[in-house]
C-alpha cells in the first residue's frame, strides 16, 4: 500500500541506493523489464502464488522469496524477518543465478501443471451435473 511505498522512499532517501520506481506497463514490457533486473525479492507474509515471482522465474531474473510462494526452490525462499539471511541469500543467488532458475522454473512448471490438471477435472466435474 501507499504506507509501504512511503517507507521505502524514506528509507532509501537516507542511502546512498536509488529505488527505481517504474509506472503501469503491458505483461510484454514488464517482462522485458524483468529481465534484465539483477533480482527480484517476494518477500511476503501472505502471497500465497505471486504472478510477479512467476514472471520474474520466466524472465530468468533470480528471486528470492517467503515460504508462502510453495513452488519457490529452496534455495530461494528465507525468513520474512531475517534480514541478514535474506542478504545472504541475495548474495548466493546472484552469484549462482542459473541454479536457482533452473529450480524455481522446473517448479514453477509442475505446480501450474498440478493447478490446471486440478482445474480441468473440477470443470469436467461440473459440467457433468
């Protein structure tokens, strides 16, 4: 929310950081943009899917992530309050990019699997009544 993004202008006004902020833009223009970030965080107490971590793994920007994502690889997801594990991991994703891509995409692509294979067989379900 607005509050969220006041503090984080605040926070980074007192750094020597620059936050990047970009407006609204189409899906093929933010992965674009995706791409050719260094990381992407989703750090979140109650995301349970995040299109912007799926996007992000598509794009093949490295994410780092709460457990609430449930097809994150491992490697990806810390603490929601540990700040020194999250800049941990931030450090060993953006050394080793390519590992936790290819784990977060190969989940990525089984969880969706499960998801649609669930779906169709509700509407299948559905529709037979």
């Amino acid at each position: 929310g607005s509050n969220v993004l006041k503090n984080l202008r605040s926070l980074f006004s007192l750094s020597h950081h620059q936050l990047v902020e970009h407006g609204w833009m189409s899906h093929l223009d933010f992965l674009h943009l995706m791409s050719m970030m260094d990381i992407c965080m989703a750090i979140s107490f109650s995301v349970t899917f995040c299109i912007v971590a799926a996007d992000a793994v598509n794009a093949g920007t490295p994410l780092i992530c709460s457990d609430q994502i449930p097809w994150a690889a491992s490697m990806s997801v810390v603490p929601t309050t540990d700040t020194e594990k999250i800049v941990d991991t931030m450090d060993d994703l953006l050394n080793r990019p390519w590992w936790s891509n290819m784990w977060n995409l190969r989940n990525l692509t089984k969880y969706s699997g499960k998801s649609r294979d669930i779906w169709l067989k509700t509407i299948k379900t559905l529709t037979k009544k």
